[in-house]
C-alpha cells in the first residue's frame, strides 16, 4: 500500500530526524537568520532528491525544495525560527541554555523537521508507486515575528500548488 511506504520510510529515518530536530532546538536561531537550521532542512531534502532553491522572497533564510514533476502539485510548510528571550535545555522546568538568549518554545524545531520528513516520505511513496506529481517543501522563515509565509505569497511560489499542508506540534491533534 502506498500510504505505508510513507510511513515505513518515517520510521525507518526517526533517529536521523529527531538528531535534525534536536540540531534545529541547539541553534534556536531568530527570524531571518536561521541560517544553519534552514541550511539543515535544505541540504536533508537535497540528499533525498529534490532541488532546492535558496534564499526566495528576498529572506537568505526561505528556501522552496521540488521534487517530480507535473500535477498535482502539493506543498507541504516547515518552519524553523525561534523566540527571542526562551532560551532552555529540554526539561520540563525553566532552565535556560543561555540567560535571554531564543529559544523554541512552540515546537518549530519539530515542526520545519516533521514538514520535511512528511514532504519526503510522500516522495518515496510516490517513487515506490510509479504516481506522478510534484511535491515541494516550503522553508518558511521568520513565522514568529516577520510573518515569512506572507513575503512568500506575495513573490508567487505558491502559485500552481493544488493542496497545501501544514501542521503545528502541540499536545493535541487538530
């Protein structure tokens, strides 16, 4: 079944994934300059066969990754930035990293990673089907503070996409 090829290549890549959210967590890096946490998502997606291309919208830190080709095109988000002033090690109590430095308090460490695993077990899958389409995985910078999905739209990389998905980590599924 096709759905279980995009499920087995999650499971089979979870330790790599949680090491890229892990990663993305330790540069807890601003809007606009998650240079190595956008760098991170882009090179990942590159290795698994699709183009990426930096630096859109006018934000060094957006970046769209394609892989196929004709319809349907399906996007998939992924963001990455941190929260100025949250600094804190993964514990359930306040204990910052560093004293006022950013920090991920609303899971988008998980959130640009789960986004690129997803786009790419859909890739897989499709492999694995012989289905055509695009997929392509939307790097969205700055959500926290600048709003980068916006400047994306308005450069026109959504245009064409017939379906676009995202997602948020939290406690429950909505």
């Amino acid at each position: 079944m096709v759905k279980e090829k995009a499920w087995n290549w999650i499971e089979e890549s979870k330790v790599g994934l949680i090491e890229i959210s892990d990663a993305i967590w330790s540069f807890a890096e601003l809007g606009l300059v998650e240079y190595r946490s956008s760098k991170l998502l882009a090179d990942e997606l590159e290795r698994n066969g699709f183009k990426v291309e930096r630096g859109v919208a006018e934000m060094p830190t957006a970046f769209v990754a394609t892989w196929g080709r004709g319809p349907p095109v399906i996007g998939v988000m992924g963001e990455y930035d941190a929260l100025p002033g949250i600094s804190q090690k993964p514990v359930s109590y306040k204990d910052p990293l560093e004293d006022s430095a950013p920090g991920h308090g609303c899971g988008h460490n998980i959130h640009g990673t789960s986004g690129m695993a997803g786009a790419i077990a859909v890739k897989a899958a499709m492999e694995a089907a012989g289905i055509q389409g695009t997929v392509r995985f939307y790097g969205c910078p700055a959500e926290e503070n600048y709003d980068g999905k916006v400047f994306m739209a308005r450069a026109g990389l959504f245009d064409g996409v017939d379906a676009c998905l995202s997602h948020h980590p939290g406690q429950v599924n909505t």
